[in-house]
C-alpha cells in the first residue's frame, strides 16, 4: 500500500516553497499511526525533556494561546501537563514550533516542542529565525530565504498553508536528532521512507506563527505497487545536487538506492535516463 502523502511528485529536487493553502478543518492529520506517536511523545517527554521541549521567556501567552486553538481543533481539553506548549503536544502527533517576532522584529524560534526531528538538534535552533535554523541546507538563502520570511511575516490569521517534505533513511525511528551517514544498506528492507506535512498558519491574538510537523514513516517497500512512484523518487534522487546528496546523507546509499528504484520503475515506464 502506498503511504498516504508522496512527496516526490514535483519533479527533480530544488528548493522551493511550494506551500498550499489549507482549509482550517484538515489542519491538523489523524490516523491509525497517532496513538502510539503520541505514547512516543509522552515517553521523551519523560525521559529525554530537554532535547524535545524548550521554551524561550515571553513565549508563554502564545503558547497558552496554541493550546486553546489545537483544543478547538481536536475537540477534546488536553490532559494535565507542566505547560501549555507540552498540553497541546500531547494532543496530537504534530511536533509545533512557535516563531514570534525578536528585538529585531524578525521572527525567531521562540518555543517549540519537537519529539519527532529528522537529523537536527531542537536546542541548537532556538531563539533563531528562519534562516539560521535553515542554514545547513546548502542553498537555502540563496534560492528561497527571502521569500519563505515573507510568507511568514505577512501570513494573515485566515490563512492556513501548507507543504511535503521527504528524505530516504536507514532508521525508521522516529526521534532522530543526530546526523550521520547512511551506509549502504540492502535496498529497500533496510531502507524507510520519511515525510513530513507541515503547516502555517498565525494565531490571531498572539501574532505568533506556529509551524507543525506531522511525521510519516514508511518501508521504501512500499512503492512497489506504484512504478510512477518509484520513477518520481528516482528522479528526485537523480536531481540531487552533490551538496545536497551530502546533506541527506545519501553518499553511500545513492547507486544501490537508483539501481532498485529503476527496476520498479521499469515495470511500466521504460528505460530510465541515464545518471
């Protein structure tokens, strides 16, 4: 069975935007996986806090302003917790990153509760704005640091966006905070497929513009009943640039990781291009 969200249907990797709008009703994602995410959730909360939850001073009444929003989203009042921000995390399986505007007036990440990161340190990110907490992606401020600043600076509280994100790993669990280099596993039994859905929007009181990530992990298996699948995530492997093939750590994966995907390709689409 195909994975519920594919994010390689756009065409060869570039940076991009590429956000949607959202109606306010599918703001946030349900599913047979949330249960045990959220035990996940409440398990670091216990045992790893720091690493997953942070707060800066002055983040609090947006926070306490989040928690009334997902409470309203979910219909349901969160359980008890030692505050707001952890409350509204464990309601729902969605990481949320609250961003308000620093000294600067640039917006910065003020509180944020991340139990689920895809190989980046929550507190190294704190007290950032946007760009810095993108600056190890190779060409980010270049091609779209200005543009994804505005977006968030001028979204209006009525809007709701949002956009896909994928990467190929050989760990599917789902707290990853450290980078490292995939090694050359056997393809695809050792091989997951990660993606994030991630949203926009501002709260209406606050100003604050809080970011939320769902996290989706799946066998990269799972495209085999899908040859267009298999040839839209070799092309976006092709596409890689070597930075960026560097910063996904795919290094030592890519050659094996085409070879498969191409065979599952070939069952309907031809012979692939070459790369």
């Amino acid at each position: 069975m195909l994975p519920r969200h594919l994010p390689f249907t756009d065409g060869p990797q570039r940076l991009r935007v590429g956000t949607r709008t959202l109606a306010e009703g599918d703001w946030l994602e349900g599913g047979a996986d949330v249960a045990a995410q959220l035990r996940e959730k409440a398990r670091l909360l216990r045992e790893s806090r720091e690493a997953v939850l942070q707060e800066l001073p002055g983040s609090e009444g947006a926070c306490a302003e989040l928690l009334r929003v997902v409470e309203g989203a979910v219909g349901a009042e969160a359980p008890a917790a030692s505050s707001p921000l952890e409350a509204a995390a464990l309601l729902v399986a969605e990481d949320l990153c609250v961003h308000l505007p620093g000294p600067d007036g640039r917006l910065r990440l003020a509180a944020a509760c991340v139990c689920f990161p895809s190989r980046w340190v929550l507190a190294e990110k704190m007290g950032q704005p946007v760009a810095g907490i993108h600056d190890p992606v190779p060409g980010y401020a270049d091609a779209i640091g200005r543009p994804v600043d505005q977006l968030m600076e001028r979204l209006p509280h009525d809007r709701l966006l949002w956009r896909l994100g994928g990467s190929i790993l050989d760990d599917p669990a789902l707290f990853q905070p450290r980078r490292a280099t995939l090694s050359p596993a056997r393809v695809p039994d050792d091989v997951w497929l990660r993606v994030e859905r991630q949203t926009l929007r501002r709260l209406p009181e606050s100003g604050a513009v809080v970011f939320t990530i769902r996290t989706f992990v799946d066998p990269l298996s799972c495209l085999t009943s899908s040859p267009a699948a298999c040839a839209d995530a070799a092309a976006w492997v092709r596409g890689l640039t070597p930075e960026m093939t560097a910063y996904k750590s795919l290094e030592g994966m890519r050659e094996p990781l085409l070879a498969w995907l191409d065979e599952q390709a070939l069952t309907a689409s031809g012979p692939p291009a070459a790369g």
